[in-house]
C-alpha cells in the first residue's frame, strides 16, 4: 500500500527574538543581534498509510500544532522532505477561519480554496450549516464567535469539502457533548470511507478510543510511535514520574530538555547526558559520531554543567543528575508521589477590561500555579484583562491566546491617567524629517487597509512578515513603518527618534504609563498613544 504521508527527517526552527523591539532592531539596524534558533520539531520521520488514524500526544510545548500546520501544508519544514498524497485540511480553534467575514461568508471562502465549484458549494451550504448547529450566529462575522461556535464551523467545513486527510488539533476540546459525538460520528464514517486522520489532542482518553496508532512528540521530538497501547502507557508513564518530581526537579528537566533544543541533536547525540533521558526509550537514534564540535556548542555544554553544578550545590547536594535517571527508574516503586494539600478557594473577580502591559517583557503563565511559561509580553502590549484572583490576572491576547500573569504587570485602560496631553505636533521636531514634514499624511493610514497603503504611499522599501496574521511595511529608508495585523495596519513606527532632545524628556515626563527603567514609555495625545522606545529609538503611534 502506497503511504498518504511520508516525513523524512523533517525539522522545524524558528528565530527567537527577545521581544518585537529586538525583532525590529535586527530587521533594521545594521548592528544584528545574536538570536537563538530554537527546534520546535527535530529530525522527524514517519510513514503513515490510507485509512489510518493516528493521534499526536504530548505536554505542552511539545511540538503538536507545529506538526499539524505542516501536515496541513500551512508553514513549510525548514529542512527534511514532506511527501502528501492528497489534498489536507485542519480543523482547529484559531486556524482557517476569517474573522472579518461572516460565517456564510466563510463557508464559500473556503470551499473555494478547496476548489469546490459554486454548484457545489451551494448544495452543502445547508448540510454545513445544520451541523455546526450554530443559529442566528451564521450571518455574524466571526470575531463575534466563542471558540466553541468557531471550532463548530471549521469542523463543519472542514468534513463537508471531503478531503483526503483530516487533520484536527484540539478543535474537540471546546465543544459540547452533543457536538463531540456528532463529530465522532463523522470521523468514523471518514475512517470507513478510508481517509487518514491524524487527532492532536490533550485528552488520552479520546486518543485511545478513537486512533489506532499514536506518535509522541517531547520537546520536538518524537519519544515513541506504534500502536495505541504501547504509546500511550509510555507517555503515561513519563506523566506519573515528572508529577512525582519536587517542583524544583520539574523546573531543572524542563530547562535541560529546552536547553537542548537549542542546537543540533545530531552535535548533542555525542555528548547526550543519558543520565536525564527518560527510561522508556522505543524510537531509534541516529548516530552521527563525526561531527565537529563548534564553539557555540561547548559554550552551551558548558553552560548546561554550570547550571546543573549551581543546582547541585544550591540544593546542597540534594540529587546528582545520575541519582535523578536513578529516580526515573525506579518512579513506581521508589518515589513518593507528592498529594497537594487541600486546594485553597481563591475569590475570583471578574474584570472584563482592556489593559497595557506596563514592563518589558513580562511573564505571561499557563496556568494560576505559575509553573509554565508560555509567552513574554512587552511593553504597552494591550490584552483583555478577564478576571483577577490572588493578585493574579487571567489576560487574553489578541490572538485569543490566554493566560496568566501577575497583576502588577497590567494596567487598565480606564485607570490609566489621561489627562497629562500633549499633542503630536508639538514633538514633530524629535522625528525624523522625512515624517514631521507630512506626519498628517502617514498618520491618516493607521487603520487602513494593506491594499489601500499600497495603492496610495509611494516608496514601500521593503515587506517583512513576522507571521501569517501580522507584517511589517517599510517605506524609504526605514524609518517609517505600518504594522499590519490581519490585513490592516494598526499602528505606525517611526525609526530615528532624538532621545537627547529636550522634547523627548517632556515626552516622557508627560508618559501615562512607564516601565521602571524608563525605557519605554507610554504618552497620550487627544486621538492617539504614543509608546516610546528609548533603545531602539523609535514611537509607535496608535489611535486611541
Ligand atoms: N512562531 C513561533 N516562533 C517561535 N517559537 C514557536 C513558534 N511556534 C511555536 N513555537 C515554539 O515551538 C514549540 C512547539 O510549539 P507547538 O505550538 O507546536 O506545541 P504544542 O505541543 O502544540 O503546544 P500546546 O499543547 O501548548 O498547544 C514551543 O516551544 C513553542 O513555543
């Protein structure tokens, strides 16, 4: 039988920057900065065949939704070679759908970018609007969609247009019980019809009952692939021992784990402390035993053994890394399972209220207990504050990402103090001339749309997306710059900024809101904010 799937040594990095100033710095200045390249999947390989459904577990972070979006052909491998044969779509919470357009308005968008013809995107028209059972909603744009109604409609799409391969990422996990049978429903009779699912989900239970295979990624890379049984005792295993480590041990193997994903595999399979490898190991390695070993990479073994030693003394000899592989083995049997106490009820409020991020870089956490990062926010980032319990705020981000943070770090909106004004005009002489001559004139397309900025600003220079909803338009030399968020800009950056000037200083006397080192700053004008970068020398210029 011919495979639906085949990844040949497949990886993915990304470039990580410290925070978007960086990202601008580097973009633009000739000074670069070193940034860390970081595998989010590495030297993947796996053949899956028609018919097959394979469910993709793992922790947080592991990789999951990278290989979704190149199973799905949404973002290409950085090396390796993807081989498809047949025509994809993903079903998940944030993906595929246009929040601009209404939910009819999204059905025939994407059943043309299936190539469905208009007779036949007029004849499943109603089949998918019963089944995403969604109401009076489906003439709404979606951005007014709760994430349950989106994934209702991208699961209802995504099966009518009757694609080869299904790939769904999470997209059950929001739904209700009703929905998820009639999505079970429709999965099978895919299943008989012989198409390949692949099923990323957090839920083992779902994974068990539904596929027949599963891969396991961990930390970018796949720790075990088989049968459904096999796969999921391993990863249940792996679960039980690393809830069974002191909260420290958790933090130390994440750090080590994250550490590696830093440089090439192929440079640390030589050097590899076997003593923090899990204990059940099914995958095979490849060994590659002649590579040269370059600077930055002892630099980076250096720098794991000075943290381990600095663990090791701190914690007064606590465990050596030899005594935690120790440990792993003998999980069941040796380690006592550390039962929390009593949860304490925290008094939840509910906020529901725009804020600014009021620090660089802040922590933005997973969950309440703080244990896991997932996102460092900058300055005058603005989220939606939902709810505040034990000085802790629950934010989301525009892209409806959410997640937890200390209340210090936000300022409201509405608390911020708008009276200190001072007008745009009366800083022109701090920017550069190529703004402050015709600053009406840029300042009259923050919230136009791509197309429009195109079509009417001579001199666009150059074009750099950061990702597929947000881009940057550059124009002459550099110093003016549209940021685009889903196709229409939402703030203009200005580059060259006099940060001697007497001006600047009233600039950030008069800031509303200010990080502590006075870096950044955050000042109001009648229509617009005005954040300030002192070490990059740019404003970014909102409307309010
Ligand atoms: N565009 C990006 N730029 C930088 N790092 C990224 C990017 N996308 C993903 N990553 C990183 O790659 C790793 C894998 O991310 P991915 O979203 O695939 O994990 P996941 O298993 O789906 O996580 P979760 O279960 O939380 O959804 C993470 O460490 C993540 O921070």
């Amino acid at each position: 039988m011919k495979p639906k799937v085949i990844f040949r040594n497949v990886s993915k990095t990304y470039t990580l920057y410290g925070g978007k100033f960086d990202k601008l710095a580097d973009l633009f200045s000739s000074r670069k900065k070193k940034n860390k390249t970081f595998y989010a999947l590495n030297n993947i390989s796996f053949e899956v065949y028609e018919g097959e459904t394979i469910g993709i577990i793992g922790v947080n972070g592991s990789g999951k939704s990278t290989m979704s979006n190149l199973l799905a052909q949404v973002i290409p491998p950085t090396s390796g070679q993807i081989s498809i044969n047949g025509e994809t779509s993903l079903i998940a919470i944030s993906v595929g759908l246009n929040n601009n357009l209404t939910g009819f308005e999204n059905i025939e968008l994407k059943c043309l970018m299936h190539g469905l013809s208009q007779e036949k995107i007029e004849e499943i028209t109603p089949k998918i609007i019963e089944f995403a059972d969604i109401g009076e909603f489906i003439s709404q744009p979606v951005k007014n969609y709760s994430s349950g109604m989106k994934s209702r409609l991208g699961f209802a799409i995504s099966v009518h247009t009757d694609p080869d391969i299904l790939i769904i990422d999470e997209a059950l996990s929001v739904g209700d019980e009703t929905f998820y049978e009639k999505c079970l429903a429709k999965m099978e009779e895919f299943k008989k019809k012989g198409k390949t699912i692949f099923f990323i989900s957090h839920s083992i239970s779902q994974v068990r009952s539904f596929c027949d295979r599963a891969i396991w990624l961990h930390h970018g890379k796949v720790q075990s692939y088989g049968g459904i049984g096999k796969v999921i005792r391993e990863y249940k295993e792996f679960i039980s021992w690393h809830k069974a480590l002191a909260p420290e041990e958790q933090k130390m193997y994440k750090k080590e784990m994250m550490a590696k994903q830093f440089i090439s595999f192929d440079k640390i399979n030589n050097v590899e402390n076997e003593s923090v490898q899990l204990h059940s190991r099914s995958m095979t390695k490849k060994k590659k035993n002649s590579e040269k070993q370059g600077k930055n990479f002892i630099l980076s073994v250096l720098f794991l053994c000075m943290l381990v030693s600095a663990y090791m003394l701190l914690q007064g000899g606590l465990h050596s890394v030899a005594d935690t592989s120790k440990k792993i083995e003998n999980t069941k049997n040796n380690l006592e399972v550390k039962k929390s106490s009593q949860p304490i009820q925290k008094e939840v409020r509910i906020i529901n209220r725009e804020g600014y991020v009021r620090e660089n870089k802040i922590e933005l956490f997973s969950d309440s207990n703080k244990k896991k990062v997932i996102s460092s926010l900058d300055f005058s980032e603005k989220v939606m504050v939902e709810e505040e319990a034990d000085q802790l705020y629950k934010i989301r981000l525009d892209n409806d990402k959410e997640g937890y943070t200390d209340q210090k770090n936000i300022s409201l909106l509405d608390s911020i103090d708008d009276t200190k004004k001072i007008t745009l005009s009366g800083i022109l002489s701090i920017t550069p001339e190529v703004f402050s001559k015709t600053y009406q004139f840029y300042l009259a397309y923050i919230n136009a749309s791509e197309e429009k900025i195109k079509n009417d600003l001579r001199g666009l220079t150059n074009e750099i997306a950061e990702n597929s909803n947000k881009k940057f338009l550059v124009f002459g030399n550099g110093q003016i710059i549209f940021q685009i968020n889903n196709g229409e800009s939402t703030a203009l950056i200005i580059k060259g900024i006099d940060t001697n000037s007497p001006e600047f200083s009233s600039l950030s006397e008069n800031a509303v809101l200010k990080d502590q080192e006075g870096n950044f700053g955050l000042v109001a004008t009648e229509q617009n904010y005005i954040i300030y970068n002192k070490l990059d020398q740019t404003i970014t210029i909102e409307t309010k």
